[in-house]
C-alpha cells in the first residue's frame, strides 16, 4: 500500500477513534442540589410581574436531581396587593429527567417538559421572558 494510502486512511479513521474516547454524559454528572441564585440576571429574591393588582416576586428555589433519574424541584413567590399585604405561596414538581450533552430535559408528572443548559456548575432555565440560572 503507496504512502500516500495509509496516511489518508490513517486521517480517515482519527475521528472515529477520537469520538470514542469521548467522555460519555451520565446523569451522575448532573446528579446534586442546586439553588436559584438569579432571575434575568437579578439576585434572588426578585420581582417577576408588576400589575395594577401588585406583584409576585421569587424568594428561591431548590432543585434535587437524583441518580435514578429523577427530580424534585420547588419554587418560593411571594405576592403582595398594592395596599401593602403579602402572602407566600410555594409550586412543587417532581418527575424524571433525562440528559443529553450539556442539556437537561425535566419531565414533570404533571405539566410541560421543559429542559435547562449546563454552564460550569449550574443550570440555566429560560422560560419565556424568564431567565432563571440555579448554581450548585
């Protein structure tokens, strides 16, 4: 076989052996706790909607996405009137979560799937007009 014919084979196949020597994604990589640490590049706790009625801020969130592909998240509000009262409310979802590369997919027993990016050490959901980043 000419030179010229095993370095092109040699080129050939290098993909090939590289990619199989890429690092395979597990959800033990995403596995841990995470908190909401902003909302549209604010700290939490922070406004989300503004109307004639007042306002709903998010206090926080926690996020436990387990090794058996599962998931448990919760989000703290607070709403306050424009006469100045204020209550607090919590939504709870739990269900199963896949992962793909540097992506989450949240699958809620009830609900839309809705999927978050990973970025260093956190998780970064945008929803919207909503931009919500959770750190471990």
């Amino acid at each position: 076989m000419p030179q010229w014919m095993r370095l092109a084979a040699t080129v050939a196949l290098l993909p090939l052996v590289v990619g199989a020597c890429a690092r395979i994604v597990t959800p033990r990589d995403f596995a841990g706790d995470y908190a909401l640490s902003t909302l549209n590049g604010l700290a939490v706790p922070a406004v989300m909607s503004v109307d004639g009625a007042g306002s709903i801020e998010i206090t926080g969130a926690q996020l436990r996405l387990n090794d058996d592909l599962t998931f448990f998240l919760r989000r703290d509000f607070r709403r306050t009137t424009s006469y100045g009262s204020s209550s607090t409310f919590h939504v709870v979802a739990t269900g199963g979560f896949d992962v793909s590369s540097k992506t989450v997919m949240l699958y809620p027993a009830i609900g839309t799937p809705y999927s978050m990016s990973r970025k260093d050490s956190g998780l970064t959901q945008v929803d919207g007009l909503l931009t919500l980043v959770y750190l471990r």
